[in-house]
C-alpha cells in the first residue's frame, strides 16, 4: 500500500521518506495540499501523512477536503505538526484526520502509527472480499441479478428502525447495524454446495428437491463455522454463520432447519428472512414474475404472527417508503409485473418461494 507524503518543506519529505522507507513502506510525494489531492483523486493512494502548516492548502483544510469527496474507498489521513495542545488535536480530528503526530517526529512511533492505518484499511478490502465471496455464491444463480445489493439495503433499513425504537437494548448497536449491512450478503452461501440440477430448476421443486434445497442453510452455516474456528474473534464470523443457519427459521417454529421458536432465533436472522422473503416477492425468479409492493406487503402482514418477528414486521412497516424506493433503485429490467393468476396462487402458497 503506496503512503502519500505532503509537506511543502523538502527537507522534511526527505526525512519522512527515509524513514518510510526504511520499515518498508512504498512512498509518494506532495509539496502542497492541492496537489496531494489530485494524487488520491487518482486513486494511487489511501493512506496520507501530511504536513499542517502549507501554503495554498493547509494540512487542516486538505483533511476536510478529502472526507468531503466521495473517493471510491477511505483514505486514512496522519496530520503531522508543530502544534501541540488539546486544542489543535481536536481541530485535527475535526476536520477529518486520523491520527495526530507532532514534530519533531519519531520514526518508530511514525511507523506504528501507519501500520495501524493499514490495518484501519485492511477492514475495508475485508468487507470487499466477504462481498465478492458472496456474488461468487450468486453467480450459479443468474436470474438473482441485484439480490445482494438489495438484501443487504433492506437488512440495514430494519435493523436501524429497531435501534432507533428502542428493540432489543443491550444487543442491537450501531456496530451491529454495521455487521448486518457486512455479513447479510452471506446468507446463501451454502448454495454453493447444492447440485444444479436442484438450484436451476426452472420448475416448482418437487418434496425431494425441496429437501436437498433445504441443505444450503446448514452447509454455509459449516462453512463459516469453520472458518470462525480459525478466527474465533471475528464478530462479522459469528453473525454471517447465524445469519445463514436461521434466515429460513420460522417465528412460529415451522421453519428450517432446527424448527427454532421466536427468540430462539438469532436477532440477525429475523432480520434476513423478512428482507430474503420481501426480495423474493418483488423480484422475477425462474418459476414467477415479481410482485407489487402492495402484494408483498400484504403477504409479509398475514406473516406477522407465524413466520416473521413481529417487531421485524413493524419496522418494515415503518420504512416501507424506502424500502420501495431501495427496489425501484436496485431492480431489474426483467421485474415485471406479475399477473393475476400468479398473485392469487403465492397468497395460497405464502412462503412457498425458494
């Protein structure tokens, strides 16, 4: 990972590039905040130690511009300065930097101190890798299109209206709320492991099919069990492995694949299986057309006391208005309106969908 310098005093870039360079680090330089963020508008780097004190723009200044500009990705910013006190660390971290480091600098204290930003950084490729991991498991699927995108929206939209409304204390936080937004794209990774000839039916699955379909709850589950196995720590683990053994639970216990009852069923998965169902009905799948708002809204209702949390369903309810405005961003071209026949049948056939 290539660290910007930015200084407008040569000698102190020659200094903070020798040091870099001796741990190890790849080095690009700046003489001004101007020009240092026309380098991270390119893209080349992410992480940034830049000088207070320059003409033209100020370390301050570049920081505020950097937060203010959507990059593509996060840029992690070391404000490097005389200044000492309270007083300017929070300007600093006002402003949007990271870290603050006052001159004259040590350099094996600078050197932590952007390992820590790669590390900081590291999270977000993380988050890129659980998501491509996630659209490989979609790929054999090629009728699912934008599912992932939506799910992971809807999952957000629910689990922020319990917070706000008090669901919950204790478990629900922010962080969780972050996680869910994280690990929900996970939630059918086990279909990796079921045949095609079950996954692309293209037909209504018989009870033998249905069976093995039923599978890939257990198998991602294994998975990311054994994945958390080897990172016993990882929180983002834990809740995308209970994400994807209970997102098909029901809340009156008819579900799979343990039959769990009401709270029994992790947070997290009461969750997923509303915004699994709510995508299911809105979306074209091989053996339907996608449904109105109104129809799923209708349906996920009649759930409200047997297959989802009541609470769920009364923050869906709550933020309906942008759950259509989630589908109607993320649909696709092939979402059309299904017809009168195939309506009358999914309200007989309530959860019936694969």
């Amino acid at each position: 990972m290539r660290t910007l310098i930015v200084d407008d005093d040569e000698l102190t870039l020659d200094m903070l590039e020798h040091a870099l360079a001796w741990e190890g680090f790849e080095v690009e330089r700046a003489h001004n905040g101007r020009e240092a963020l026309e380098k991270i508008r390119e893209g080349s780097c992410r992480l940034v130690i830049s000088d207070w004190e320059m003409p033209g723009m100020t370390g301050e200044e570049l920081c505020r511009a950097i937060r203010g500009e959507d990059l593509g990705g996060y840029v992690y910013i070391i404000l490097l300065t005389h200044h000492d006190g309270t007083e300017y660390v929070v300007r600093g971290l006002s402003a949007g930097a990271d870290e603050f480091l006052t001159k004259p600098f040590k350099s094996a204290e600078l050197a932590v101190r952007v390992r820590t930003g790669e590390r900081i950084l590291s999270l977000e490729t993380r988050d890129v890798a659980i998501f491509a991991l996630a659209k490989l498991a979609e790929s054999r699927d090629p009728e699912t299109g934008m599912h992932l995108e939506r799910i992971r929206n809807y999952s957000h939209l629910l689990t922020q209206r319990l917070l706000e409304t008090g669901q919950a204390p204790g478990e629900l936080t922010p962080e969780y709320v972050r996680l869910i937004y994280l690990t929900s794209p996970l939630h059918d990774i086990g279909k990796v492991g079921i045949p095609d000839a079950v996954l692309l039916n293209p037909g209504r699955l018989n009870d033998r099919e249905f069976e093995i379909m039923k599978m890939h709850a257990l198998l991602g589950a294994e998975t990311l069990e054994a994945a958390l196995a080897k990172y016993p720590g990882a929180k983002y683990l834990v809740m995308a492995r209970d994400i994807a053994i209970s997102h098909h639970e029901r809340f009156d216990g008819t579900g799979y694949p343990r039959h769990l009852v009401g709270e029994q069923i992790p947070l997290c998965g009461r969750i997923v299986a509303l915004a699994d169902v709510y995508d299911a009905l809105t979306s074209r799948r091989i053996y339907k057309q996608a449904f109105s708002h109104d129809i799923a809204r209708l349906m996920i209702l009649r759930g409200s006391d047997g297959h989802f949390d009541p609470r769920v369903v009364q923050a869906f309810v709550d933020t309906e208005d942008q759950f259509m405005a989630t589908q109607e961003r993320l649909a696709e071209d092939t979402d059309a309106p299904a017809g009168e026949a195939e309506i009358t049948s999914c309200l007989q056939e309530h959860g019936s969908a694969k």
